[in-house]
C-alpha cells in the first residue's frame, strides 16, 4: 500500500515542486542516445525515400527498433518490449504482407506525388522554421520547472511494468475502457467494409464433400478405343 | 483506488454505459435475427437505447465530475448531449425506409451509430484532452466505417477513404498540439491547464499547441480552411448517412470547442479569440459565396452547413455568457432546421429513378407535392435567416452577444454575408413555386413526414416557444463560467 500512495503522490506533482530535476544525458548514454537517435531518423526518412516498398517496410522495422531502444534508454523497458511485440512483431509483418501480396505500383505513385513534391517541401520548410524559432527559444529553457522531466518510479522499489500496471487499471480505467471500445468499433469496421454475404457463382471448399469422397465416386474407369479419345 | 472513485464515475456516466453495453448487446442481436429483418430490429433496438440515454441522462443522472476529473456532467454537457442524442435518434429513425428501398440493409449501421454516438458523448463530457481525444477517435472512427458503408458505390467508396485520410491527418495535427500543450503546462486536465496559464506568463509553446488544436477541432466542425472534405462526403455518403454528419457530430464538436477554448484556455482568451474570428470570417463568406453554383442538394447543404459553423462560432468568438448562450441556441436551432431540410432530401424520390438529388428536380414542387414544398419553403427561409423564423433568432443571439463584445467588424460581415447566402436559400423557393413542373415525388413515408412536420413547426412557433429555450440554455451555458 506504501508503494501506491507513493505513486498517488507522483500523480499530483506539479511543476514547481522541488521534486522535478532535469535530466541531463552525458558519457556513454549519450553516445547511444545519439546513435539509436540519428539511425531512427535517418530510417524513417528513408521509409519515404526507398524505391522498392519491401525496403520500405523493413527500414521502418529498423526505426521501430531504434525507438524502443530509446525507450530503453529512458527505463521505460515495459514500452520499448510492447513497442517491438506489437509493431514490428504484428504490425510491421502485416505491413509486409499487404505490400507483398497486393500489386500496387509504387513507381507511378511516387511520380505523381513528385508533382507536389516543390510545394510540399515549401510548406514544410516553412513549418519546420517556425517551430524551431518558437521552440529553439522555450524548450530548452532549464529554469522553467514545466520543461523539466517528470521523475521515473524508482526501478529498485517498484518496476516499471508494474507501476504502469497499477494506474492502468485504476486510474485510467475509463481510458482503458474507450480504448477497449474503440478496437471494438475498428473490428466491426473492418468486417463490414471487407466480408460479402455470399455470392452466387463462387466455388467454396467443401470439407465435408472432400472428406466422403471414396475411390469409387472419384474415379471413374473409362475403356478406350485406340485413335478415338473419350 | 476507493470504491468511491468507481462508484461515482460509473454513476455520472450511466447514459455511455448504457449506449456501450447496449451496442454489444446489438451486435449480437443482428446475428441471431433473421438476415431480412435484421436492420430493421436492430435500427428500432437502437432508438430505444438512444432514448433510454437521453432520458437517464435528463431525469435521473447526477451532476458533477468524476474518474479524477477525467469526465464531467454539468449543465452545459447535458444541454449538447440531449442536441446529440436528438441528433442521433433522427437520424437514425429517418434512415429505416431508405434502408429498405435501396437495399441498405446492413444492421452493423445502426450499431456503429450507437457507437460514434458514445464517442460524442465523451467528447462532449471531456475535461482532459485524454478524454477529448479517446471519444474523438472513438467518434471519428466509427464515421469514417459509416461513411464508406455502401461499398458498391464508388463515391460512398470515396467518401469514406477521403474521409478516413484527412480525419487521420487532422488527428494527428490534434495530438501534435496535445503534445505541445501537455509539455509546456506539465498538465492534460481543463481546469489545471488554465490554472498553470493563469498568473505567470504564457509561453509562445503552449499557444502553438493551441493553434494546432484549433486546427484539429476546425476540421471536426469543417470550419474553413479544414472544410474541403465536407462537401465530398456529404455528396458521396448514402443520404441518412449524411443527415446524421450534418446533425449529430456537429454538436458534439462545436461543444468540445466551446470548453476547451472556454474552459482551459479562459485565461488566453486574446489569444484564440483572433483564431477563431478568421476561422468565423472565412466560414461564413465561403459558405454564403460558394454554395451559389451547387446543383446537388446535399452538395450544397454542406456548404449551408460550413457558413452555419461560421454562424455559430461568431458567438463562441465572444467569449462571453451571452456568446456561449448564443452557440447553444445557434446549435440547436441548426439541429433542428437541418433534421428537417434533411427529412425533405431523403423524400425526394421518384417512382422509375430512386432518390433524386439535384435542386432541378425541385422544380414545380408547389404544384405537386404542396405540402413539401410549404415545410421546404419554411426551412429555406429560417436557414437564411428571415423573421420570425428560429433560424433567423439563432443569428441574432450570436450577433448580439459579438456586438456586446465589441466585436462590430464580425458581426457585420456576418450581416453582410447572411445576406448573401439568402440568394441560395431563395432561389430553391423559386424554383418550386414559379418554376414548371417536372413530376411529382413518391408518398412520403411517415417517419419523415413526422419529422418534417414537428420541425417545420418548431422553426415557425420558435417565436412562441423561444423563451424557455433560451432560459435552459443560460442556465446550463452558466455552468462554464
């Protein structure tokens, strides 16, 4: 019970309190934040960039795996293990497939999306310039206690999977409740949008057909007459 | 965990449970029901349940917050979910007799209906962006299903995808502003943003996350500049489909918008009322100019419907009580107006051809089918807003509440541009009562004719009834403040 009002005293932390301090990354953790973060990025650029979408799909296994690594790098081992069951290990394989077994011509997509492409970039120049301008200037200012990381649950006294555990099913009950009922609704979406009522002309498996089928019903003994055929 | 918190919680939000549990009972329902009468039981099913919502909700239910201040039913949230649930159950009763002449007859639709209805009334009780975003996906993606259901017809198709795409892009423009805000406030609860942004100054980050949640929110209310996909789904999408858009998810954006600006950000009000005064500006002049060459009436309803939210948000652009007394009425004034517009579309059939859609086919109604012409001609002349008509009573509460707040230019041009979008409205009148005739419709089936008939009246006795309306929607608008 200590555990957990320990916990319902880091729900109600706000900034201002001394119990924020900022994390500063140095040494080795840095060097590996760098890396995982530098091959996240450069992957995911080349999601977009890649001609044959099997890479594609691939590179975006690569950056699935270089955020779980950042993940792991923050003690959030519970998310970086989920990230990789369910996005690369469901996800991403179903991407694979899709791309795999529905012929779609990426090439001429690509071409008309390079149409845009001057335009698009324009925009995102431009966006990306004022988000560095008003960020570069907020974000990185240590005094502001709101800028400052919330503190992690300490890994010796509580894991983190559990405490994750222990919110999700109290705390966040109603949100865990909708999200339940939002994979509901994308359940039935895609039954409707996809499943047929039967039509006629289409040949189906019959197990049963197949299962009392016997020599005798299969195979028919036919005598004949050399140079007529049947 | 006490019990208290789940007691509590589950109390307040005994309306959504009955919607959530009761849309799983349904599905089930509809497998077990003969396939040729499965829609028509699980629609009826449906509207029971909706019902069963609404009067929980007004009779019974408490007030108050609860799972930690995550959900809230005050006055206000009452007041847009019973427009929601109205909304909803409408639709919904409208859409049995188009079901069984155009072989629409999937019960999943009024299933998912009940669904995108409780996503509604989450955002409408939302009092942390968390919840505003759970019960706008929920909602979203139980549209973008709807939208798409008539998968043989390449525009429902359409429809549906474009959509999907867009409500996806929007989606994330939300989130992306969410982030912002949760990283510079620390906090995702209403009332503990605004307390982070009353006090110390405010930071240049959390007004760009508001920005790019008034993008979002923009796009659910198809406000320009995010309007461009209302058109196309409302032309592509089967007819009840989209006279439950036009009805329902309306009135639980605009009422998620009204307590996130009014609510979280009371204290920057500056700030956002210059957003939302363009976004107002914009949605009117466009949805009064650009409806003049429609030909399709649905087409053209969604135009209505873009200079309408442009309307409705000249009062929210207040800032005020009479301002968010004013959106209140404005929304369900529109309700009712555009259930009743939308009751007429869905009539308009012809024996050899099906549903007609195009304003053309209006022509000489007046010499046919008098009556609906005469419940047009009332719905036409309140959506331009003449008087006595409710529809023009809901352009004078939210002119008056943006005169009131010294917002003059607005409130001229808003003027100015009702005055233009009356051309549209009047040349359908035209059209049916100088024109020559080009053939009668079909009977009317007597849902829609019950429709038409209590919303023709209500806009035409308004008036009369006004009084009291507008006395509920103060009270229940005061609980904002």
């Amino acid at each position: 019970m200590a555990v957990r009002l320990r916990h319902r005293a880091l729900a109600r932390w706000r900034p201002g309190r001394e119990i924020g301090e900022a994390i500063m990354i140095s040494g080795l953790g840095a060097a590996f934040f760098y890396l995982f973060a530098f091959v996240a990025v450069g992957s995911a650029f080349m999601v977009i960039a890649a001609r044959n979408p099997v890479h594609s799909v691939l590179y975006l296994i690569l950056t699935f795996f270089n955020a779980a690594a950042l993940f792991l790098l923050t003690g959030a081992e519970f998310l970086a293990m989920i990230l990789l069951v369910v996005y690369v290990g469901a996800v991403a394989v179903l991407f694979l497939f899709v791309v795999m077994m529905l012929d779609v011509d990426f090439a001429s997509m690509k071409r008309g999306a390079l149409e845009y492409a001057p335009i698009g970039a324009v925009v995102g120049i431009i966006l990306a310039a004022e988000l560095l301008i008003v960020l570069a200037g907020a974000a990185f200012d240590v005094e502001k206690p709101a800028q400052t990381a919330l503190p992690a649950p300490n890994p010796v006294v509580r894991h983190n999977t559990a405490a994750l555990g222990d919110i999700l099913y109290t705390d966040y009950i109603f949100f865990f409740q909708i999200a339940g009922i939002v994979l509901l609704v994308a359940m039935i979406g895609a039954i409707v949008l996809t499943l047929r009522p039967q039509r006629a002309g289409v040949k189906r498996q019959n197990m049963s057909q197949q299962v009392a089928r016997t020599p005798e019903t299969a195979i028919d003994v036919v005598d004949v007459e050399t140079g007529k055929g049947i | 965990m006490s019990a208290d918190f789940l007691s509590q919680g589950l109390a307040l939000s005994i309306p959504e449970l009955i919607l959530a549990a009761g849309a799983m009972v349904l599905l089930m329902v509809g497998v077990f029901v003969p396939a040729d009468r499965a829609n028509a039981t699980v629609t009826g099913l449906a509207v029971a349940l909706l019902i069963a919502a609404l009067g929980w909700m007004l009779f019974i239910g408490g007030r108050g917050e609860a799972f930690a201040g995550a959900f809230v039913q005050d006055g206000f949230a009452v007041f847009m979910k019973a427009l929601t649930l109205i909304g909803s159950v409408v639709a919904l009763a409208m859409s049995v007799g188009f079901a069984r002449a155009e072989k629409f007859d999937r019960f999943e639709f009024p299933v998912l209906i009940v669904l995108a209805t409780l996503g509604m009334l989450l955002m409408v009780s939302a009092n942390s962006l968390l919840t505003l975003y759970m019960g706008l996906e929920l909602q979203s993606l139980a549209l973008y299903v709807v939208a798409a259901i008539n998968r043989d017809s390449v525009r429902s198709t359409e429809a549906g995808l474009k959509y999907f795409v867009l409500g996806a892009l929007s989606s994330g423009m939300m989130l992306y502003g969410i982030s912002l805000i949760y990283g510079f406030t620390g906090h995702v609860g209403f009332a503990e943003i605004a307390a982070a942004l009353t006090g110390g100054e405010r930071s240049i980050g959390v007004l760009f996350g508001l920005v790019f949640l008034i993008a979002g929110l923009a796009f659910k209310i198809s406000a320009v500049p995010f309007h461009m996909w209302t058109p196309d789904v409302y032309e592509g999408a089967p007819t009840p489909v989209t006279a439950f858009f036009a009805a329902a998810p309306k009135m639980a954006a605009m009422a998620m918008f009204v307590r996130v600006v009014m609510d979280a950000f009371a204290p920057v009000t500056a700030d956002w009322r210059q957003i939302v005064v363009f976004i107002a500006i914009a949605s009117m002049l466009l949805g009064a100019f650009a409806a003049i060459g429609q030909r399709n009436i649905k087409r053209l309803m969604a135009y209505s419907s873009i200079g309408h939210m442009g309307y409705a948000l000249v009062g929210l652009a207040a800032g005020t009580l009479v301002g968010v007394k004013g959106v209140m009425l404005y929304m369900a004034i529109y309700l009712v107006m555009t259930l009743g517009t939308f009751a007429f579309i869905l009539a308009m059939r012809r024996k050899d051809e099906g549903n007609v859609e195009n304003i053309d086919d209006l022509a000489g109604l007046s010499a046919t089918n008098p009556v609906m012409a005469t419940v047009l001609t009332i719905m036409m002349f309140s959506l331009a807003g003449i008087p006595p008509l409710a529809g023009f009573w809901a352009k004078w509460y939210v002119f008056l509440a943006a005169i009131e707040a010294g917002l003059y230019p607005l409130a001229i041009i808003g003027v100015l541009a009702s005055v233009v979008g009356a051309y549209y409205y009047l040349r359908i009148i035209k059209l049916m009562w100088f024109d020559e005739s080009v053939g009668g419709f079909l009977p009317v089936a007597a849902e829609l004719r019950l429709v038409m008939g209590v919303s023709g009246l209500f806009v035409l006795g308004y008036v009369l009834i006004g009084g009291p309306i507008a006395a509920t929607a103060e009270a229940a608008a005061r609980t904002l403040f």
